[in-house]
C-alpha cells in the first residue's frame, strides 16, 4: 500500500476516537514509520523474533504535573509494514491500524499493556 493512502487510515483511527478522548490529546504527535529499527526492537527486547506495531514515547497524561511544560510532543508511532505484513485484507489492515492507534492513545492516558488488552476484549 502506498504511504499516503496508510497515513490516511491512520487518520482516519484518529478521527474515529470518541471525542472525550480526542479533546484530551495534547502535546502529543502521531507519524507513521515503514518499520522499527532493529536497534528499537534489540532495546525492547523483540530482536530477532519480534516486531513492533506501534510505540507511545513520552508522558502519559497522569503524570504530568504542575511543572510540566516546554517539553517536545509526546509521540506516537505507527509502523507500516509489520501492519500490512499481518493482514490478508484490507479490511483486515484497517482494523489493526485502529486496534494498534487505539492502544497507542491508551498508553497515553496512562493505561499499560496488561489494561489495554483486558479492555480490547470487551
């Protein structure tokens, strides 16, 4: 798929997000990346057998205080390949680009991943 048209799901998850969520966004980036480094995956510990789909660097919301402030954007990122590697569809990739961008904006909320995957199950 090309790059436009994946960074155009990507929005579109975003857009998709209920508005409660969406108005609490701030100080933060979404980018879209081809694929993680194998240096990012050797520092995650998923080297050589893993990958990544996507990655929330930054504060969460909940611990940010008073003092926080002049900082760069939070950043979250979605990495194409592994993605589009996944899926048989395109239906399929749309799903997972919004599965991957919603558990993205949950570590940004402050959720972890053990959070995360109870609430993708209900």
């Amino acid at each position: 798929m090309r790059r436009w048209h994946f960074d155009k799901l990507v929005a579109e998850a975003l857009d998709e997000l209920p508005r409660r969520f969406r108005r609490r966004l701030r100080n933060i980036v979404v980018v879209v990346e081809s694929e993680p480094s194998q240096a990012l995956l050797e520092e995650m510990g998923l080297w050589p057998h893993g990958t990544l789909l996507g990655l929330y660097q930054g504060v969460p919301l909940p611990r940010r205080g008073l003092s926080y402030g002049n900082v760069l954007p939070d950043r979250i990122t979605i990495f194409q390949k592994p993605l589009e590697a996944m899926c048989r569809t395109r239906d399929d990739l749309k799903e997972a680009v919004k599965d991957t961008v919603k558990h993205e904006i949950g570590h940004y909320f402050g959720l972890d991943d053990d959070r995360l995957e109870e609430l993708m199950e209900e």
